[in-house]
C-alpha cells in the first residue's frame, strides 16, 4: 500500500477491506440504535398498548392513529406543566453545575500533594449507580432524622422538609444531580483549563494583571470550547432527568417532580399507552433537538478556538 | 500474515455478534419441535399429557426468600407429574411488570406466569391469556377464583391471598389507659384511642393509614360508599359516603393530627414508625408479621380492622396465568393448579410462613394459627368474612395514580376534602373510559 496515512479512503476496494473491522459497531448500531429510533417513531403513530404483539402483520393497519397522539399531547395541560418542571429543574441546575465544576476544575488544576487522590474522589459520585447514590440522599435529605437537617440545627436554623416539601423537592433534587455529575463536568473542564498556555498568564502577570483580570480575560476566553461541550452536553442529559426523580420522589409530592422522561415511562410501562409514550418522547427529541441547534448556531458568537 | 490475523479476528467479533442473537432464538425452536404433537391437546383430557413436557414459568412473590419452597412444591409436583419439568424464573417485584410487559409483546412470554390483581385486568383484556379448562379447581377459595373470572371466563388460578388486618402497640395502650382494640370497634372508637396515645407527647402518633388509592377504596366500602357504580360505567367518587371516608383519612392529619404529615414522618415509612414503637396502631398486610415479630422489641398483636357503617376488609390475590399463545397451556395449567390448590403445596406454603394458600381445606389453613406472633392469628380468618374485592378496570394504574394524587393534595391541606374529591372525579371522567 502506497498511500499516505491518514488519507481519505480512495476506493471501493478500500471500503471492501475496511469493513470487516467497521461491521460489528455497525451492526450494534444498526439493530440497537436505529431500529428502535425508526420503530419508535412508527409506534408514536398508533395506539399500541405495549401488551399486544408487535410483530404480527397487519399491525400497522389496525392500530394506525395518524398524529392523534401528538394533538392530545400538545392539547393537554399535563404536558407544558411538566416542561415547566423540566424548565425549572434545568434552570436551577445548569448554573449551579458550571460553578462547581467550574470550581472543582480550578481546584485540581494546581499541583500539589495529593492532588491525584482528590481528583478520584470527585469522580466516585460519577461512577457510583443511580439508584445507591437516591436512596442515600433520601436518607440525609430526611427531614427528622437526616444529617443535613442535623447540622442546621446546630447553627440553630430550621431546616426544610426538603423532599417532602414541594417548593424544596425539586432543589432537592437539583443539588443531588449537581454532586453526581460535576466531578464528570469538571474533569473535562479541568483538562480545558491544562490545554492553556502558561505563557499567557506569565505575559499578563509581567503586564500587572491581577488574578481576577487574569481568570476574566484569559481563562475563560480560552476555555470557552470545553464549556460550550459541557454546556451542550449537561442539557442534553438534563432534559432526560430520570433515575433521582422515580426513586427519590416518584413526580410527587403533588406532582412537583413530574418531568417529561418520568411521565414517558409511566405512559408506557404502567398506564400502558405505549404509542402515547413513543410520541411524547419524540416530542422531547425535538425540543432537545431545537436548544442543541440553537446552541451550536450562537457558538460563532462566544466560543473562540485556535491557540 | 498479521493482516490476515486481524481479519480473522475481525470476523470472530462479528460472528459473535450474531452469534448472540442466535442464541436466545434457539429454546424457543427447540421447544417447537417437542411440542408440536401437543397443540391439539389443548383442554379436553382431565389429565396431564403423557410425553415428556418443559414449560417455562414466571414469578415475583418468591422473590426475596421464599426460593426455596417454591422449589420444594416443584419437587412435590415433579413426583406426581414426572413428565412435565417446569422451569423456573424468579424475578423481583419492581422489575417483574415492565419485563413481563415486553416479553408478551415480543411473544416471548413463559407458558405460564403470574400476575396481581392490578395489572390482571390489563393482560386479560387484551387477548393475551388463555381460558383455564380441564383442571380441578373445586379445592380453591371460591371469592379468590371470582376475582379472576372475567365475564364468565377463568382466566386465571388464585396462588394466594393475604389481607389486612390492624396491628396495634400493645404497651403504649397500657400506657395510655386505653383498653385493647376488639372486632366490634368501629373507627370512632379508634380514633379515641388514637387521641390518647397522640397525647403521650410530640413524638407519639395514634395511627398510621396510608392515604392511598387502595386504603381509600376499602374505607369507602366501610362507609357504605363505592369508586365505581355497581356494573362499571361510571365514577362515583364524590358521592357523599367516599367524601366522608376520604375526610376522615385526611382529617387524621390535618385535624386531631393522630397520624403523622408527610414532614412530621421525616422520610420514615409507616412500618418503620410502627417497629420503632412510636406509633400506637397500623392497618397494614398480613405479610408484617415476620418482619415485626423479629423487630418489635414490644408486646403487639392483631384484631379485624375496624369499620364504620360495615366492616370490609383487603383481599390481596396473586393469580397464576396462562400464555395464550403456550404450546404446552394443559401441562401449564396443571402445574399451576397443583401450586393454587394441591395440600402439598398449600402446606409448604404455610409452614414457610410465606402467605396464605387460597384452598378451602380448613384443616390445613388451621396450621396457620400454630405459627407464633402475633397472638390473635383467628383475625386473619376472621377478616375473610368482610372481603372487599378492588374494583377492576383496565386503565387500574392510572385510576390508582389520578385518585392517590388528589387525596395527597387533599392530605397537604392545599384544597378541601370536597373540592379534591369533585376535582378526581372530574379527571377520571375527562381520562378513563369506560364500560
């Protein structure tokens, strides 16, 4: 073979050797991943139970609804309520999250003693499973016996009922998603933060800079791409909120943590309307779909790459 | 040559991958090819067929520690049957339904599984059971059988039952001066004794009843009221006996607080707060036994729950189903009627101190009473008299989502008891059709 590396791919007969190695992701992708989007979007089109057997033939004809679905979606108050909700969780959450990772990133960026043990142990929250990490903020969230409760009460403050409470259960959950997933965000940042030229702070430092100036003009600037990823990437996840609210919560008390993939799967697994279900999701899809695009658009405007 | 390896390699992966597939598509072929001289033998013959069978089955309530003496009456029953082997699935409750759900979409689903009562009335509805003949059913509780009888057709074997009945802290009515609950108390009565045991102090409570759809339908049958009308087609939520039987479970809380709100409980459940000895009585399952009788470091024991107009009580049934699309539905339905009705496995059942066989035979439910605490075990059958079935419709879940939602508004104090109750009314008219 005679070609450079890296060069693109100049003919079939390249194909032909390359996909033996590109077939089993394919595959995977092909029957995991895309079916189910293609499947999905025809079940939001009928009004398949979730009980009846998918596969027979004929299917289609008998259960096709058309847009019915979407229309009693859109129609309802259920659904713009639970938006709400969404709103107001990603709303509480996103900044509280850039802050802190933000921070933690900062934290880690210095080289001291014990700086590698630290940076573990802001990733445990991420790596530890949904479901141990709710269950024990359900328990240090209690308002009798928890221990947060328990330390305010020593500064003499009277704490909240947090998650029984329905002004404080959705901060309640906003907190806990903020400890799970900063060490994750805050790594990312933290490698922006390295991938910055020491030079840059030296010139500015020689040029009388303080370190407020220097974080404002020369930081931030420079890692506005690893916080347009972070950004993209935490509201993306955020409008899925899911694992916290079922098992600390479960959408109540009164419907205050009702959001949009709680109600999906309530829709599909307990209420058995699964095409109501599929056609909720893939009004989800074009939400998220529609803040992405806007995101990437406004890139121009605050992200600057290149060294 | 390390191109040539690397290919190699390359196509183990994808073979793999398809391999995987393959693989869970193979028992379901094999059990074709045994079972084709089955199909016609679908429920004529009384007896078991005579070749060698293998049917799947799949359940939740052996789930977390009764394994074992489910594979004891699989023993017992492989002996009687010794051509039919059944293999077992024992999955837990909470993941148990959306599996279920899927396999019996995929047409994957067992040759027989079982089902509670909540979600009974979805599968039966939609065609996917199989009408249950040829068996012996004459040794089953004749209410359990009922309540999987749908429009004359047995769609299902009652496994078990288990009921409700009060449990009540022994030492704090010594304390508090009050005289131990009876069969005749009605809830006036309880309330007062729950007024005297609050008084004990701040951290004391008279009762905890879960202000939920399935405490709420059963008080309404103690005041006489109904959710449903008497054929199923409409709502009566807001008649004037279920107002009164929800304000009196809300004004617990928001009145003579005898029972602790949603911020004074402090994320502890109600069995919590009972086994802590804090709280003075729980309507609760009769499946708290064992866990208070390891747990409650004070004397305890059981009495009918009280009612109001009438006494009713819970009826709780597992039912055992059959796939309607099994090959094997004669050699499932015997096994599952060796599980709901056999003396072997009724006594199996009660010895493990499990739940309770839905069997007639007395002289084995009578074991029951020689199992230890709580004392007063002759209420359990004592409640059997008052049985209150749950009213049954397909849309069950979300009948059960939109009332608990709107009694826990009403339990906050946000809205009236009657407001809540016209406003359930309301959004199950507006969601649910029915009849």
């Amino acid at each position: 073979m005679t070609r450079k590396k890296n060069a693109p791919l100049r003919s079939m007969r390249d194909l032909m050797r390359a996909s033996p190695f590109l077939l089993p992701s394919v595959v995977g992708l092909a029957v995991f991943s895309l079916m189910p989007i293609v499947l999905s979007l025809l079940i939001s089109l009928t009004d398949w139970n979730g009980l009846d057997k998918l596969a027979v033939s004929g299917f289609f004809a008998d259960h096709f609804i058309g847009l019915q679905n979407y229309k009693e979606i859109l129609s309802g108050g259920e659904f713009w309520r639970v938006l709400g909700n969404t709103g107001y969780f990603i709303v509480l959450y996103l900044p509280l999250l850039l802050i802190c990772s933000l921070g933690i990133a900062w934290l880690l960026s210095k080289s001291y003693r014990g700086v590698g043990v630290f940076r573990v142990l802001y990733y445990i929250p991420v790596l530890t499973s949904w479901i141990a990490g709710a269950l024990i903020f359900r328990w240090v969230l209690s308002s009798k016996f928890g221990i947060v409760n328990n330390i305010l009460e020593i500064f003499g403050i009277q704490g909240p009922a947090w998650l029984q409470s329905e002004q404080w259960a959705m901060p309640s959950i906003v907190l806990a998603s903020v400890w799970k997933d900063m060490g994750f965000y805050g790594l990312i940042l933290l490698s922006g933060l390295q991938g910055i030229d020491k030079n840059y702070y030296e010139a500015a430092s020689i040029d009388g800079a303080g370190a407020w100036k220097r974080f404002w003009r020369i930081t931030l600037p420079l890692l506005t791409p690893s916080l347009f990823f972070v950004l993209v990437v935490s509201l993306i996840n955020a409008f899925q909120l899911f694992p916290q609210v079922m098992i600390m919560t479960d959408g109540g008390p009164n419907g205050a943590t009702q959001v949009m993939v709680e109600r999906i799967y309530k829709y599909g697994f307990r209420y058995y309307e699964m095409g109501y279900a599929a056609a909720f999701s893939w009004l989800l899809f074009i939400i998220i779909f529609a803040f992405t695009r806007l995101q990437l658009s406004a890139q121009k405007r605050w992200v600057h790459y290149g060294s | 040559m390390k191109k040539t390896l690397a290919l190699l390699l390359a196509l183990c992966m994808a073979i793999a991958v398809f391999g995987c597939a393959a693989q869970t598509t193979e028992p379901a072929a094999e059990e074709e090819t045994t079972t084709q001289p089955e199909a016609a033998v679908v429920d004529a013959a009384a007896e078991a067929p005579a070749e060698d069978v293998t049917i799947t089955f799949c359940n939740f309530n052996a789930s977390g520690g009764q394994e074992e003496t489910l594979q004891a009456m699989y023993d017992a029953f492989h002996e009687q049957y010794p051509n039919i082997t059944v293999e077992i699935e024992t999955i837990g409750y909470s993941d148990y339904f959306t599996q279920m759900q899927t396999r019996v979409a995929g047409g994957t689903a067992p040759d027989c599984y079982e089902l509670n009562i909540e979600n009974f009335a979805a599968y039966s509805a939609k065609g996917v059971l199989a009408e249950i003949t040829g068996v012996d059913t004459s040794g089953i509780n004749q209410t359990a059988l009922s309540a999987f009888n749908v429009d004359g057709v047995q769609y299902g074997l009652p496994g078990c039952f288990s009921n409700v009945v009060l449990i009540y802290n022994k030492d704090l009515f010594d304390q508090a001066g009050v005289d131990y609950p009876t069969n005749d108390w009605t809830w006036d009565d309880a309330q007062a004794a729950a007024e005297a045991i609050r008084a004990l102090g701040d951290d004391y409570f008279g009762i905890f009843a879960p202000i939920t759809y399935n405490e709420f339908f059963k008080v309404a049958a103690q005041f006489g009221g109904s959710i449903l009308n008497d054929d199923k087609t409409a709502f009566t939520v807001n008649s004037p006996e279920c107002v009164a039987a929800a304000k009196m479970m809300v004004e617990r809380v928001t009145v003579s607080n005898v029972q602790p709100t949603t911020e004074q409980q402090g994320g502890m459940g109600d069995w919590d707060w009972f086994m802590s000895g804090k709280l003075g009585m729980i309507p609760t399952g009769i499946w708290a036994f064992n866990t208070f009788a390891e747990n409650c470091d004070f004397n305890w024991d059981i009495v009918v729950e009280p009612g109001m107009t009438q006494k009713a009580t819970h009826f709780f049934s597992n039912a055992y189903v059959v796939n309607a699309e099994s090959e094997n539905a004669q050699a499932a339905m015997t096994w599952i009627n060796f599980l709901a009705s056999s003396p072997e496995a009724a006594q199996l059942r009660i010895d493990a101190g499990w739940d309770l066989p839905a069997i007639t035979d007395e002289s084995v439910l009578a074991t029951y009473l020689d199992l230890g605490l709580p004392a007063n075990r002759q209420a359990v059958f004592d409640s059997l008299n008052y049985l209150t079935i749950p009213p049954i419709i397909e849309e069950n879940s979300l009948m059960s989502d939109i009332i608990t939602s709107h009694l826990e508004e009403a339990a906050s104090g946000a809205v009236s008891v009657e407001q809540a109750m016209d406003d359930c009314q309301a959004e199950l008219e507006a969601t649910i059709q029915l009849g």
